[in-house]
C-alpha cells in the first residue's frame, strides 16, 4: 500500500473511532454481517489447518471473540493499521493468553511465528490508487506468513450497479481466481454466503496423484472407490452409504 493511501486508511478508522467507539460501525459494518463473514472464512477450511490464525486488519479482535466463543483454542495474531483499534482489542483480549495483538501492517511488522492461516476481511473495500497491486502484494505476504491456507474476502462486481458507492472497490472474481492460481492449483471462489461479496482461499499444499487427481481431503475417497472395484474401473462405484436423514 503506497504511503498516501495509508494514511487515509488510518485517518478514515481514526474518524470513525471518535465519533462510535467500540461499534462495528468503526470498522464498516452497520448490517449485522460480521459473523457471516467469519463463518464462511472457515468453509472447507480442516482443523489442522486453523491451529494458528494470522487476522491483518484485525479492528478490535472481533474474530478472535467469535472463534473462542465456538471452542476454538488455537493460537491468534491480530494486525491493524490504527493504533486505537489495537488498544481496544488489547484491552478486550487482555485475559486470553494465546491471543497477541501487533500495531502495522505485514509490510513494516516482524511477526515471530509462522501461522497455519492468514484471513484478510474487509481490507480490501476501499478503492485507492491501485487495488489489485495491493491485493497481489498483499495476499504474496500472507503467503510468506504461513504453512496452509490464505483466506481473504472482497466485494463483488456482481452487486447491483445502483447500490454500488463510488469510493469502494468491486474485484472480478475471475481475476481474483487468476492471481490466486499463480500461487496454487488448490483454490476455492467462495461466492455463496452473500450476495455481494465473494471470499478466495488458496492452500499451499496442491499436492495430487497421478493415478486420482484429487486434493489431500478428497483422496480417501477415490481410495476407498478403488478399493471397492478391486483397483479397476469399468463401471462407476456405488457411493459410500449414508445414513438416512432424520425427520
């Protein structure tokens, strides 16, 4: 992110900070969406893949809250631009001690770990000087900051052109898949949890088989249909039973 720009995200939080506090109006969100967005960050993600959880624009820790709430005890690094935002998810978080909070964006701060998952919601909203420049570089240091998987959410161009604001940004999801697919063959465009907006998620392993060409959480499935046909494949084979739906 060029340094104008960065200073109108700080000074843009800033403002609202002041005016609404603790309120995720300070952070954008004024239509009880938040929650959503967090539970479809974790779609199709494993639990060994969300051991650690890197959150840049992190606000005031509301992911961390949200996380804890369903059980999750994994280890949390929140990163924010706005100093003021930190404090408060300092002061929110101060009790748990696998949650750390750190004042910058992944340009200027050393983290001192690697982390299983880096998530990216909402920082990508706002139109400035070149956005998919700083998705590229932005998504290429979550990349470098961990071992599994890149999760970030954008806006989508399929909104409806009158509800459109002429200050936010609304990413191509086939663009968003191209420069995903740079990185991996294993990437999800998950565009079914609202209607505007859309998440990538792209996983470092992409490993596959010759002989079954599927993802690491899929090959039991083709093992256990090979199995089932003796190692050959004239015919397709019946699916796993499942147990009957429950009235």
């Amino acid at each position: 992110m060029q340094a104008d720009d960065r200073i109108a995200t700080q000074e843009r939080y800033r403002k609202r900070w002041q005016e609404f506090g603790y309120d995720p109006r300070t952070l954008g969100w004024n239509k009880d969406c938040q929650w959503v967005r967090f539970e479809a960050a974790f779609d199709g993600i494993r639990p060994d893949e969300q051991e650690s959880v890197l959150d840049l624009g992190c606000g005031f820790g509301d992911l961390l809250g949200f996380l804890r709430a369903g059980g999750w005890q994994g280890r949390y690094t929140g990163v924010d631009l706005v100093d003021e935002l930190i404090g408060e998810a300092r002061r929110r978080h101060a009790g748990d001690p696998g949650a750390s909070f750190v004042s910058g964006d992944l340009e200027s701060v050393a983290l001192t770990h690697r982390h299983d998952m880096a998530v990216a919601i909402g920082i990508f909203n706002h139109r400035i000087s070149d956005n998919l420049r700083f998705v590229r570089e932005t998504i290429d240091r979550m990349w470098n900051a961990t071992d599994k998987v890149v999760v970030c959410d954008f806006l989508s161009n399929m909104a409806d052109p009158d509800r459109r604001q002429d200050n936010l940004y609304y990413a191509d999801a086939g663009d968003l898949y191209a420069l995903a697919a740079e990185r991996s063959r294993r990437v999800m465009v998950h565009h079914a949890y609202m209607p505007f907006e859309f998440q990538v998620k792209l996983w470092h392993d992409d490993s596959f088989e010759v002989p079954a060409p599927v993802f690491g959480p899929y090959r039991h499935l083709a093992k256990a249909q090979s199995e089932r046909l003796g190692g050959a494949s004239s015919r397709p084979a019946d699916p796993p039973t499942r147990p009957e739906p429950s009235c």
